[in-house]
C-alpha cells in the first residue's frame, strides 16, 4: 500500500498551518530555513525539524508535532463559553478523540494543540490564542463584556474539531450568515454577496 496518500498530504497540511498559525508565519518559515540549511545535503529526521522549529521559536514544539503526528484520530474540543458579571469572559474546552459515527475507535485521549478563538463583542471583533496541554483547558478573554459570538477554530487554523452548545452555535451561524439579498439582479441571475466576518 502507498504510505503517501490523500490522507497523509492533507493532514501534513493541515498540522503545517497549526504549527505556522501557532508560531507565526516569520518564525516558522525561519524555522524551516534554519532545518534545511543545518541538514543541507544530507539527511535528517523529525526530532531535527523539531530542534530547528524550537530553537527560533524559543518555545518546545516537540510535544505539540509528536501529538499531531503520532497520534491516531483528531482532537475533539467540547467548547463553553462562561460569563460571570464583572468578570472576563472564559472559553473552556473538553478535549476527547472525534470518533466518526459507526466506528469502534475509544473516545479517549487529548493532545497538546494549540487554539485560537475569534469572538466578537460590541461590533469589535477579536482573536485570542491558547495551547491546550491537558485533557481540560481555558483560556480568558479580554474585557468583560460576554461575546456576541464565538469561533473555537479561528480560520481553521487548527487540526481540530469543536462543538458549541446550540445558543453559540445559533449565534455562530447567524455572524456566518452572507445577509438576505435585497432585491433580483437584472440579467441572467441573482447576486449575493457574502459579508466576511475579520
């Protein structure tokens, strides 16, 4: 069988941009570079991309890549959102493994996988980034106005999965939501536009 199928290229994909969205895109292009010119003509591993990677990011990445990379299943995120008056808003996460619906796979397990939530509140929209290193997480917002809605996947920027209680995801889906055209193009069609949510 080919150990280099759809699935290995899009979830080498997907762990590429977590890492780079996690550092940020400069340092882990730098990192990259430092990996290529340290082995350049000769061979290396991944406990050597993984020194490059830590050694211009100041952070020790190994955990996060040995996770995503070696660790069967996608991380599952069970989100809430807290807003106690007075105090700043807390997103909390459940981590377990998503199991397709039919499948026999345990639920069990976390990884150490970094996130980043987008929210809005007062018609200000934000990002606010964490790293999950345990089974339960959290991570505070700023200010203390609750949000009118929360993104637990900012950009897709993270090879996870999430779920919202069925009020945030309503709140969700009604931010996403392209707005109801007003009235019929001329022409052959119709025009809609999409409002992007920043």
């Amino acid at each position: 069988s080919n150990a280099f199928d759809s699935i290995t290229y899009s979830k080498g994909a997907s762990v590429i941009m977590t890492l780079s969205r996690w550092l940020g895109p400069d340092v882990f292009q730098r990192g990259i570079r430092r990996y290529l010119a340290d082995h350049a003509r000769g061979n290396a591993t991944t406990v050597d991309l993984i020194a490059a990677l830590s050694a211009e990011s100041g952070r020790d990445v190994g955990p996060v890549v040995d996770d995503l990379t070696l660790r069967p299943g996608i991380p599952l995120l069970d989100t809430t959102l807290a807003c106690d008056a007075g105090a700043a808003p807390r997103v909390s996460f459940v981590q377990s493994r998503y199991v397709p619906l039919g499948s026999s796979a345990s639920a069990e397990g976390f990884w150490h996988v970094p996130v980043c939530v987008r929210w809005a509140a007062a018609g200000t929209t934000h990002t606010t980034c964490t790293l999950l290193e345990a089974a339960t997480g959290s991570v505070e917002l700023e200010g203390t106005t609750c949000p009118d809605w929360i993104l637990p996947n900012a950009d897709g920027g993270s090879y996870v999965r999430f779920t919202l209680a069925d009020a945030q995801l309503a709140a969700l889906r009604a931010a996403m939501s392209p707005p109801a055209p007003t009235g019929r193009a001329r022409g052959r069609g119709r025009l809609a536009a999409a409002a992007p949510v920043s």
